[in-house]
C-alpha cells in the first residue's frame, strides 16, 4: 500500500511539474520570464486554479478555452502524461529509500528528465536546441558528476569527447547541414548523464530511430530526401531508453551477436 501511495505521488509530481514545463516552453518561445499567472496562450485571459489541473482540466474542459473556446494544444496534456511516466520510470529505477544521496541522485535525474522535455518540444516545433536549458543542464550534470564520485570523473569524460567529437565532425563536414551545433552540446550533456557504454547505446538508438521515421515520413510523402528533420528528439529518446534500459539492451545486442 505504502510502495502504491508513493508511486501515484510520484506520477502526480511528474503530472505537476509538466504543466510547468509546457509553460516554461511557451515562455522560452515567446522569449518572457516564468514570473507571473498562466495566461491562454489565444486570448491571454488569466487562467483560475480550476483552470491548472493537469490532464483533468483539459478533459473537463474538453481541449478548449474556458474564456474564448478556442482549442488547447494537445502537447499540454502529452507532456504532462510523459513527465509523469517518465519521473515513475526514474523512481522506480532508483530503488532504496528515498533519502540522503538517493534523494540527490532522484533530484538530478527529475531535473535532467525535465530539460530534455523542454529540448525534445522546442527542437521538435524549432528545429533548435535552446542553450538557455541546455548550458544549465551540462552544468548540473558536470557538478553532480564530481560531486557524486569523482574517481568515475574519467568515464563521463570520455563518453562527452566520444559523442560530442563525433557530432563536431558531422557538423564541420557539412558545414551545419548534416547536424546543427545544438546537437552537439546536446551529446555533451548526454556524455555526462549517461557515461560509457550507455552513451553508444543511446546513439546507436538515435540514429536508428531516427533512420526508420525519417524513411516513413518520406514514404508518405510527408519530407522530402534533402528535407531537413530534428535529431535531437531522437537523441532524447535514446537517451531515456539508456538510462532505463541501457544495460538491457547491452545484454541483448552482446547476446544476439554471440548467437549469430
């Protein structure tokens, strides 16, 4: 019962603090600071506290505005739900009491979670990876990375120089047309939340997924061969499957290999 209680308080949390996210991103699009009410983003009517339920005042309200009725975006309520699987998927992968360093180490994974959502909508409606959120997060991620051991320092070290070099030489090749330079600090902040070999895993998963949307959405006509496709929602995506799986999917790939 009490394992149950925390794990709906968990996705509760994670519920909260996507609304805040979807927020966060509108702001960061529309370049104002996080102070201040919930406005419609249509009519710019002040939103009430009945109005910021996540998820329920968007079904109560059915997707509309109360004041002008226009429709909500259904990133609200998806980047809500997927905070909050995500912030249940890390607690539950954290195990142990939540107290002392594993409070610490759940605080930064929720936080780093929470800058990749930003990142994976901005880029996915921009094309562009903000460096308002990510210089922070690399920040965050390098300061916890010392603090947290700093005899592994050595591991993350190498897992940034390995894909952020990698994703340097992609852009420099092409001269930014192949990958943006976002991309590249992206995998740096990768490096340092993932470490060796976790880091290969998600890339490997990014270029793979990537490869089969990009093939779909040709064939339906959707982008062309010289189209241009964020990368780094795929990378996100590979990440959190590394981080929740990474050590999986390792086992699989080696098993599979070994096999064949």
């Amino acid at each position: 019962m009490y394992t149950a209680f925390i794990n709906v308080f968990v996705f509760l949390l994670g519920l909260c603090i996507g609304s805040f996210l979807n927020c966060a991103i509108y702001r960061l699009e529309h370049k104002k600071n996080l102070s201040g009410r919930s406005f419609c983003p249509h009519c710019k009517h002040a939103l009430n506290w009945q109005d910021l339920f996540p998820i329920f005042s968007f079904l109560f309200l059915r997707g509309k505005c109360r004041y002008c009725k226009k429709r909500i975006s259904i990133q609200y309520p998806l980047v809500e739900i997927a905070t909050g699987v995500i912030f249940l998927l890390i607690f539950s992968a954290q195990g142990g009491p939540v107290s002392g360093w594993n409070f610490l180490n759940l605080a930064f994974y929720f936080y780093i979670a929470s800058s990749l959502i930003i990142i994976f909508i901005y880029d996915l409606k921009h094309y562009l990876i903000p460096d308002k959120v990510s210089f922070p997060a690399i920040a965050v991620a390098l300061f916890y990375r010392i603090v947290e051991n700093f005899s592994s320092l050595g591991n993350y070290f190498w897992a940034t120089l390995v894909a952020s070099v990698f994703f340097l030489a992609i852009f420099l090749v092409s001269g930014g047309r192949w990958m943006g330079f976002g991309d590249v600090k992206l995998a740096i902040l990768m490096g340092l939340v993932l470490g060796l070999p976790d880091v290969l895993t998600a890339l490997f998963l990014a270029f793979f997924f990537g490869a089969i949307i990009s093939v779909i959405l040709m064939i339906f006509g959707k982008k062309g061969f010289k189209s241009e496709i964020p990368f780094g929602p795929f990378l996100i995506a590979g990440t959190f499957m590394a981080i929740f799986w990474g050590k999986e999917i390792i086992e699989w790939y080696w098993h599979l290999f070994l096999i064949t």
